[in-house]
C-alpha cells in the first residue's frame, strides 16, 4: 500500500482539533504512553515460546491454536509476561495480542510495556477499534508488504483517561464482549445445525421418505427403466442427427449394485454416462494468448457447492473449431474436477446460463443431459452426503490427494426416479431448504450485526461513553483515581527528579 499523507499532526493545534474528551480524559501520544521495547534474542538456537503474526488472530486479539515452542535461529524480538504485541506489517490484518507468558515474536511485531499511565488492556482494545486500524492501513508504506512506521504510531493520538476509568472500561468491554460471544457461538451452532438438517432433508429425499404418500397416490406411475429407454433413444436420435457415433455404455453389474444403498420400488442405479453426455474442457496454454477470438470461461474459482460466482471471469483464446465442444448451454451440470483437497473435491452447480456465450476449461467436466428437468435431482443426489462419499471414494489416490478426470465422473453411480417422482422430490427438497436458506441469511445479518455491535462498543469506549453515570460515579472513589492531566504532570516531576540525581 502506498503511504498517504493523511497522518494525524500532534501539534497544539491538532490537539485542538481532535474531539473533546470526557472529564479527566486527556489526549497524549501514543508513545507518551507506552514504552517500545527493543530487547532481541539473538537466535542462538534456543527452545522458546515463539509468536509469528501467523499465530494471532486477525480482528480478535487472541492466539490460533498452532502457537508452539521454536527453536530460534535467527534474530527474534522478546517480549515478557504482560507486553502488548502489535503487528505492523499489513495493519489491516489487525494482529495485536497481550502476551500471558515470556516468549520471543517476529521482528514484524512491536513490542510495547506500559508507561505506568496506561493499562496495556485498555490499550489492546484501543488497538483492535475500527479507527485505529484505519488509520494505521491508510498510512503504511509498500506496495506488497505494507508495513506502518513507528513514528507514525508513536505520535498517533491516544485518548488517556485515570486509570480507575481505564480499569472499569476494561471490565465494562469484557463483559459485553462475553455476551456477544455467547450469542455468536449460539449462531455458530444454528448454522452447524443447518448444515445437518440439510443433509438429513436430502438424505430421506433419495430414500424415497419426502415422496412416500405421493407415491401411495399414484396409479399409473411409469418405471425408472422406463425412463432410462426413454434417455437413451433420445440420446440416439441426437447422435444420428449429429453424424455423431453413441459411445456404447457398459451397464452396472448386479454385484456393484448391491454395495449402495437400497432404493423405493421403481428406482434404480445408473452410470452419470447412461443420462447425459460427459465432456472435457478447454486446455489453457500459453498459445491461446496469440488468438484473436476469446470467450469468457469458467474457472474452479468460478463453480462452487450449488452456488456460481461470476464477478471475476477470466478470457481465453480460443479457436472456431473448439467452440462447439466447450460451449456452456443453461442446465449443464458443471463438476470441479480436481483441488486436491477432499472437502473441494467435485464441488457441483448448474450452469445459469447467465452470460452467454460462455465456455469451460479442463478443470470443469459438464454433463448436458438429454433430458434437462433431471438436472436437480442429480445435483441434489451429489450434494447428499452418499453422493459426496462416492465423489471422495472414486477420487481417492495413493498419493493421497483427491483428483477426478472424465472417465471417473462417468462412472459416477446416481439413484434414478421416475421423472414425475423427481420432480416431485426436487420441490420437496426445495420448499425445506428455501426456509434454510432464509434461516442462514438471518443467522449472516446476525453475526454482521455483532460485529458492527463489537466495533460500536469500542467506539462508545474510547470517546468515553461506555459507562453509566452510576459506574462513573463508582470509579471516581477509587483511591487511585485522579485526572489524566494530574497523573501526567506528577509523572513528569517525577522523572525529572530521577534524571536530577
């Protein structure tokens, strides 16, 4: 980030400028304030507590999980039991953390004491407000590493209320930010609950439990078989008329099937294959940057679970004679084919058709199916938990990454319904989730609101309006309570006294 010169002037005239405080507040600098500690570990190899800005929590002011003893090889910045850290490398990460134990931290990390005017609490939650680290982002220097400069911070103003007052806005911060993280991991554990109730919707889906007394009601409902003949002369009369030659389809054999599930009467299992035609994408090569022609394409960043993002399409080079085969029509089936990663793995979504024309690389295998109203039920199937453990199971390696290609998505195994039966279970499964869907969008306003609300106490904080009167009134008999201002100068005497002698 490119510094900016908005830096705040700690002249008279700024401090006039700044807004008034409260009664006893005082703005200082921040280096009045606190001490920046320039102790280092040598890196002499020893066995420490060490903390990288990796191991803070961005916005939080605690630590992850994965803080561990190091052995320490090179210089290291130390710190002790009670020193405030602040990352100053890409401010807007808003690392600080208020060290419980000795250790040694990145040379990316400040190290602040307490001037014996502030408490270092009180200063972590000054620290992790929204204004701060505005400021900070704003006037950081470098374009990939932005880092803030000490002087910056050192001269950056620091509202300084008595230390009673610093206390008691601490405990008032903590407790309301308890609160709020009750009722956070409350929405947590709802959205946690959603995610199960989902699955437990498509689970009695392809059961055949959301359609069972609609079935009861039915007199004349055709077979799966049925529709399975259906598909595939459909499929030859389009190959005919394409000139194209119908890959022939070796069927499920009786002792695969009896490894999956049992299925309702009616319903059987098929190869993806036997429903639609499975294709590769477009090859991204340095080549393709000298044709004229491009097209927007699909990109794994672009296809996620039942979901497409579209705000950042790439273009391709692409040649005429490509086109046909790579070409995006509304209510393809579009499947990840390879991230590595087993929760990613096989991410599946319908192409909206929202932008057209619109084409696919390598990476993304669509089906276009002969018939595109059973388009939903195989997504939901692949959706349900069976249908991610196929997708793991046939993308499994002895590498140990997880990989899928054409011939392992055209194998895939999907239960079919009869078409009246899937439509009809796609609308139960659709009504259910519509109301997960409005729950998860409350419970995401919710959790913005909390954090719109955790940045609105610090506010109330530091301009001094956090306590009540009644709590105000309470701090100012502390017997340590005195106006900033008096601290300050007894401070200063104080000082000038020791550098006398």
């Amino acid at each position: 980030m490119l510094k900016m010169n908005n830096s705040i002037s700690f002249n008279n005239a700024g401090i006039e400028n700044l807004p008034r405080l409260s009664e006893g507040w005082q703005w200082v600098r921040l280096g009045e304030a606190h001490i920046l500690k320039s102790d280092k570990h040598n890196g002499s190899g020893e066995s420490l507590f060490y903390i990288g800005l990796e191991h803070i929590e961005k916005d939080r002011g605690t630590l992850t999980q994965d803080v561990k003893i190091d052995t320490i090889t090179t210089i290291k910045n130390s710190f002790k039991k009670g020193d405030l850290l602040y990352g100053k490398l890409r401010p807007y990460l808003n690392k600080v953390y208020l060290a419980n134990e000795d250790g040694v931290c990145s040379t990316d990390i400040l190290v602040f004491k307490s001037a014996s005017i502030s408490n270092l609490n009180y200063s972590k939650y000054f620290f992790l407000s929204r204004k701060f680290v505005s400021d900070m982002t704003h006037n950081s220097s470098g374009v990939n590493l932005p880092r803030v400069s000490t002087k910056y911070l050192q001269e950056y103003p620091f509202p300084l209320p008595p230390l009673p007052e610093q206390r008691a806005i601490v405990s008032k911060i903590e407790q309301l930010f308890s609160e709020l993280d009750n009722g956070i991991a409350n929405l947590r554990l709802a959205q946690e609950q959603l995610k199960v109730y989902r699955q437990a919707v498509l689970k009695k889906a392809f059961e055949g439990e959301l359609t069972r007394k609609w079935r009861e009601q039915q007199t004349d409902l055709p077979d799966a078989r049925d529709l399975l003949e259906h598909i595939r002369k459909e499929r030859e009369e389009a190959a005919k008329y394409s000139g194209k030659k119908m890959k022939p389809v070796k069927p499920l054999t009786e002792d695969e099937i009896v490894e999956f599930p049992g299925l309702p009467e009616g319903w059987g299992w098929v190869k993806i294959e036997e429903l639609g035609e499975v294709t590769g994408g477009l090859t991204k090569n340095s080549k393709r940057n000298a044709i004229s022609t491009t097209l927007p394409y699909l990109r794994v960043a672009n296809v996620y679970s039942n979901e497409l993002r579209l705000d950042d399409l790439k273009y391709i080079g692409i040649e005429e004679q490509e086109v046909s085969r790579v070409l995006l029509k509304e209510g393809d089936l579009l499947i990840v084919e390879g991230n590595g990663s087993v929760n990613q793995i096989g991410r599946v979504a319908i192409w909206n058709g929202k932008i057209s024309p619109c084409i696919h690389q390598n990476h993304i295998i669509k089906v276009r199916f002969e018939i595109v109203k059973i388009r939903k039920f195989i997504l939901y199937w692949l959706l349900s938990f069976d249908g991610r453990n196929q997708i793991t199971k046939v993308a499994s390696s002895t590498s140990g990454l997880y990989t899928l290609n054409l011939s392992k998505i055209a194998s895939l195994c999907i239960p079919v319904a009869p078409l009246p039966e899937q439509q009809a279970i796609v609308q139960e499964i659709e009504t259910r989730l519509s109301v997960c869907d409005k729950i998860a969008q409350d419970i995401d306003e919710a959790l913005e609101k909390a954090e719109a609300l955790r940045q609105s106490i610090l506010k109330k904080a530091f301009e001094g309006k956090l306590l009540s009167e009644r709590e105000l009134a309470e701090v100012r008999m502390a017997e340590d309570w005195e106006p900033a201002d008096v601290l300050l100068e007894r401070i200063k005497v104080k000082k000038e006294g020791k550098e006398k002698r």
